[in-house]
C-alpha cells in the first residue's frame, strides 16, 4: 500500500482545537480521480479552511499544514504516516 491509498483510507485527522484535514481523490467537481490528491482543510467558523491539490508526500502535506499554522495537527498527521510505515 502506498501512502496515497493508506491516507485516502482514513477519516480524517482532528486536533484539539477542532481543525480537521481530510485526504481524497475528489475535487471540487466531486468525481473520484485515480491520479489526483486533495487536501481539505476545515478550521470551522473560526476562519474557513483551504482545499488544495497537491502531491501526495509528507513534505507538501507539512507545507500547507504548517502554512495554516496547524503545527498540532501536522504532528498528529505525521505519527500516524509514521505508525504505518513501521507496520507496512
């Protein structure tokens, strides 16, 4: 399994300020697409959120999350990669 496929498998990440980043193939048309990889960024009322295409590494994932200043959530994004790449 790829990173790609374990990340489109999850439900989503939240922090304990109730900002959730979600993964999916779905772009704004919401028509599943083989090759691409969406980050959505929900921040509630608070502030919006962002929705990005982007390539599917740690590295694009780190840069938009701590670009939102989401340090919390990237870190509880990233011990998750990191579990399941020990398990893989």
């Amino acid at each position: 399994m790829e990173l790609r496929e374990f990340l489109l498998q999850q439900r989503g990440f939240a922090d304990d300020n109730e900002n959730k980043v979600y993964f999916t193939d779905r772009g704004l048309s919401q028509e599943p697409e083989d090759n691409e990889f969406w980050i959505f960024l929900d921040e509630g009322l608070r502030c919006g959120g962002t929705a990005r295409k982007i390539p599917c590494d740690k590295e694009h994932i780190q840069e938009v999350l701590l670009g939102c200043g989401k340090n919390n959530l990237w870190q509880k994004v990233l011990k998750h990669i990191e579990v399941w790449e020990k398990e893989k």
